[in-house]
C-alpha cells in the first residue's frame, strides 16, 4: 500500500487534512476490492473486506472521473480525489 501510496501522491504537499482525508479514502479502496474472483452469475455478491467490517458491501456514488485532467487544474479537493481516483485504478488492475 505504501508503494502506491508513494506512486499516487509523489511530491504533493498536502496539509494533515488533505493527507488524512487521502489516507480515509485509500483505506475505503482497500476495502472495496473483491476477495475472491467474480462469477459468470450475475446473481451472486461478491465478498470484500467491507461485508467483515459492516455486514455488507460499501457503497459510495461515483465521483466526475478526474484522472486525465492535469492536477494544476483542481482544485485541493479535486487534487486529492484524483489521486484516490487512480490509487483505484492501480489497485484494481
């Protein structure tokens, strides 16, 4: 995790909020990824880290995919959704 963490932020300065808030939604994404592979049925849940923490699946809207917009574009909010935005990417693929 710290890998990808290191990859994602780079040099940012980020304040103790902004790198609180990074760490929060990182630990989300962690707990979102599947355990076990996904069926062919679509019918069956798949299991995450989530359903051992609250009993069933995290849920959270998708955000305006910001990865290929440059960074000195955003705002400090969006800067930091981007880089959860490609922490997902990184961890998923």
């Amino acid at each position: 995790m710290k890998f990808h963490l290191r990859r994602v932020a780079g040099n940012a300065e980020l304040t103790f909020e902004e790198f609180c808030t990074l760490l929060c939604q990182a630990e989300a994404v962690l707990n979102s990824r599947h355990i076990c592979p996904l069926s062919n049925n679509p019918d069956n849940q798949v299991l995450t880290p989530g359903h051992f923490l609250i009993g069933t699946s995290l849920l959270a809207l998708p955000d305006q995919n910001l990865i290929d917009l440059p960074s000195n574009c955003l705002s400090r909010w969006s800067h930091i959704q981007q880089m959860v935005q490609r922490l997902w990417k990184l961890l998923v693929s």
